[in-house]
C-alpha cells in the first residue's frame, strides 16, 4: 500500500466517527473498553506472530483513540505535541526491551 500521511488517516477516522455520531453518543467509558479489546487483539497477533493482524490492531487502536479525542473535543495532533513535548528532553536506557526513564 502506498504510504500516506499519517493526518489523512486521522481525518479519515474523525470523519467516519462523526457519520456515526460518535461525538454525540459515544462515551469515554465505552471506548475505553473497545480499546482494551483492540490491545488484547494487538497482544494475541504478537503472541501468535501474525504480522497482519498485529498491522490491523494498530491501525484500529489507532481508530479508537481518534474517537476518544472527538468525543472529548482534543485534537490528536495536540494530544501527540504534548506526549513529544515531555519525552523528548527524557534521558534513560534501554532494559529488557523496555525504555526506563531517568528520575
């Protein structure tokens, strides 16, 4: 597949929302649990090695994410300044894997 800007898929997201009325009807509480079940979809295409399916959980936890944002009115585009605003500066190293932050 031809690679796209990562914002045109936001939109993508946010528009199909939106046809759903997510915005009006969807809560936080609700797509905080479809976004467990797309992680534990994420967790059992890792376990099973299957790199579709890993790519497919991404792209929808991605989607539920987007979803969140609109019913709370955030931007993503905010949402992710923010994260990279406070890692950025972060010192650390690697261990098993896993970044460890510096206190």
């Amino acid at each position: 597949m031809r690679e796209l800007a990562v914002g045109v898929f936001v939109i993508l997201f946010r528009i199909w929302g939106r046809k759903r009325d997510m915005h009006i009807h969807g809560t936080i509480e609700g797509q905080m649990k479809k976004l467990r079940e797309e992680i534990q979809e994420l967790q059992d295409a890792i376990d099973l090695g299957d790199r579709k399916a890993g790519m497919d959980a991404v792209g929808d936890t991605i989607a539920v994410l987007c979803q969140m944002c609109l019913i709370y009115g955030w931007s993503v585009a905010g949402c992710c300044w923010l994260a990279l605003k406070d890692i950025w500066p972060r010192t650390g190293r690697m261990f098993n894997g896993v970044f460890i932050k510096d206190e």
